[in-house]
C-alpha cells in the first residue's frame, strides 16, 4: 500500500496523468482532435496529386496549343475532328 501511495506522489504519476489527460483532450476536442487531422492530412495529400495531375495536363495543353499555333494543316484538322467543323460545300457524316 505504501508503494503504491509513493506512486501517485511520485513525478511518472503525473507526467502519465498528464500524458493521460493530453491523449482524452486530443481524441474530444472539436476543432483539434486527431481523427479530423488524419483526415485533413489524407484530403491534402490527394489535393496535392490533384495538383500535379492538373499541372501535367496544363502543360499538355500548352504544348498542343503551340502545335496547334504553329501549323494551320493540323489546327484544321483538329478543328474538324474534335469541332466537326466543314467548309460550306462539304456534307459531314458522324460515325462513332
């Protein structure tokens, strides 16, 4: 009975007490708990991946505009492929 009296007076009973209180406090609170940071890290880390796909495809587009700039050719036959766009004296068919 004495150790364990000892014990709770002792400095470990408090910095487990305080550890204790600490780990209560991060799992209740509202705005700071640790299920809404893990969530929170999870919703950057695939916000950042979203990024760097959106970078990517940016950076294709650009490349395609430039080509696209560059050689009239190929700005016509984008435009009739993706646009189907025709000159007035043609009759356009669809076949997908």
């Amino acid at each position: 009975m004495k150790k364990l009296i000892r014990f709770f007076k002792s400095k470990a009973f408090k910095y487990l007490l305080v550890f204790v209180l600490f780990l209560i406090a991060m799992f209740t609170s509202n705005v700071h708990n640790l299920q809404t940071r893990i969530q929170n890290t999870i919703t950057i880390r695939e916000l950042k991946q979203e990024i760097e796909h959106y970078k990517a495809k940016s950076e294709q587009n650009k490349q395609r505009l430039q080509q696209l700039k560059s050689d009239k050719d190929d700005l016509e036959r984008f435009a009739r492929e993706r646009y189907r766009m025709h000159a007035p004296n043609e009759d356009v068919y669809v076949v997908e």
